[in-house]
C-alpha cells in the first residue's frame, strides 16, 4: 500500500516547499494538489497554479511522486495540458501522475462566461479529452475532430521520460466515467459516493463497492485485467475521520487493501481548515508507525 499526501497551495511558497521536503523526508510515496483557481471555502484567499506549484516542489525533492488532483476541462485544453505534463515530466526526472476529472459546477465551471454543463455533458466532454490527451502524450501528430476539442497536426515534443507515457490517473464514480477508466486509466481515484449521498463510513464504503464492480465489468467486457489499474482512495469530507490516530489511520487503510485499493491519499491537516484541522504531528505519527510496514507489505521501497 502507497500512502500519499495532498496539500492545497494556498501557503507561502517557503512554506509549501518545506512540508513538501518533510513529506518526502518522512517517506511517503507521492504528492498532490488541486487544480482550480479557486475551491470550496478557501474562494477569494491565496490559491495557486497546480503545475506550476509542482514544477517548483519537483526542482526541490527527488523521490516523491507528483501528482494533480484534478486538471479539468474546465480550465485545461489538452494539447497545452499535454506539453505542460511532459515539461513537468522531464523536470521531475519521470515523477509525475496525470490526476484528471470531469470537472465540477463550482468557479471554475463559469469563469469563462460559459454555462456549467449538465452532468451527462461532463462525461461526454471527459471522454474526449481523455482520448486526445492520451493520444498526444503517445503519437508524434495528432489530429482530432469531436464536439468538443478540435485539433489540427498537434505535435507534442519531446516524449515523455516515463514509457510508454505518463500515468494517467481518472477520477471517477459514475458508469461512463468508469466504462472510460476502463478503457484509458493506469489509476482510478475514488473519494467514495460522489453524488454527495451517504457519507457515512458504511454508505462510503457501499458505494465504493458498487463503484469497484463496475469497474470490474467494464474491464471484463474489453478483457483488461482490473489488477492493471491501480486504485486511489482519496479520505474526503466522509464522517471517518481516519487521521484521529494513527491506528485508526492503520484500520482505515487495512479495508481499503482489501477493496484492492492500492493508494491512499489524505489532506495534509490545516489548524485553519474547518474539516482537516487534526493535530499536525499526525502526519510524522503515521510516517513512523505505519509507513515501513504498509510498505513492506506491497514491496514499496
């Protein structure tokens, strides 16, 4: 079991780059943060550029994967999406993980004058920008004409360090966007009902499960192995709060692994933040009690 970190960039860079450097420190396998212009309850403070904030954290560390939670049609086209991914491929020494999603109804949805779209469109529009995206990381010239991105002789060079392309990691929970998992993904990311249904611990881990199986099925109707697709649970705003020990932190990872989950992300605690405000030393608890045996168990180094 990989165990990672997800910090909002909304700090004082000096800040950022040192708890990225502790994190790395500390031994956990990878590092994430949003991409928005804003998000949620911290609208109108500090927030900034995804990519730009992780080039800056991978010219900082050495080991630590990286990793976007999530680009988004919303603010990403991919061919530029695509050039900035292999840029920040080849600064991260081949560190990096292609977090992308549907995208939501928040700002970011209509900072452009445009409506928000229905959720079936959302899908839709992901569907296509999935297949360019991974299509431009892996051919030399790309042409492309769907309903919503054309694209004309796009070429994006230089190939990425990672071979045969960077990971790309699709968050989904609803069938399309599973059936598209299926299809394109070498990781999927869950936080649970993203219906903002039951949040409790037996309705998250309910809809996890009928997540999983159709994600199972979906592989099974194109003959992939699941086993290819490594799982991502991201601890959301659920009602478990697995950062209150850490062997509440160990019990919380163990039903995940045997869900499959291969990853688990948390957000780093914020004294500021009204959800993630535990104790802070709890990230350095679970680096030194847990960390060495979830690792040895999934023969991580």
């Amino acid at each position: 079991m990989r165990v990672g970190v997800l910090m909002l960039p909304t700090d004082p860079w000096p800040e950022s780059l040192a708890r990225a450097r502790r994190i790395e420190a500390m031994g956990y396998d990878h590092l994430w943060t949003y991409d928005h212009l804003s998000w949620r309850r911290y609208r109108g403070r500090p927030w900034f550029s995804a990519l730009p904030w992780l080039t800056g954290v991978a010219g900082a560390t050495e080991r630590i994967r990286l990793g976007t939670m999530v680009a988004s049609p919303n603010l990403r086209h991919p061919v530029t999406l695509a050039q900035d991914a292999i840029t920040l491929d080849h600064v991260s020494h081949g560190r990096l993980i292609l977090g992308v999603g549907a995208g939501g109804i928040g700002f970011d949805a209509t900072v452009f004058g445009h409506e928000a779209l229905a959720r079936s469109e959302l899908v839709a529009r992901l569907t296509e920008f999935v297949e360019l995206l991974s299509r431009l990381l892996t051919e030399d010239l790309v042409s492309y004409d769907g309903t919503y991105y054309a694209v004309v002789d796009a070429c994006v060079q230089p190939a990425a360090v990672q071979v045969p392309r960077i990971p790309l990691a699709i968050a989904a929970g609803g069938k399309k966007a599973l059936e598209l998992t299926a299809r394109h993904a070498d990781a999927w990311i869950t936080f649970g009902d993203t219906m903002n249904g039951d949040r409790s611990v037996t309705g998250t881990a309910d809809a996890v499960r009928a997540q999983i199986r159709v994600l199972e099925d979906a592989c099974a109707a194109i003959d992939r192995d699941p086993t290819t697709i490594r799982r991502i649970f991201l601890i959301d705003n659920a009602d478990e709060r697995p950062l209150a020990s850490v062997s509440a932190f160990g019990d919380f990872v163990g039903r995940y692994r045997e869900f499959g989950f291969t990853d688990v992300v948390f957000h780093h605690p914020r004294a500021d933040d009204p959800v993630w405000n535990e104790p802070e030393q709890i990230v350095e608890e679970i680096a030194t009690g847990l960390l060495p045996d979830l690792h040895s168990l999934s023969g991580t180094t």
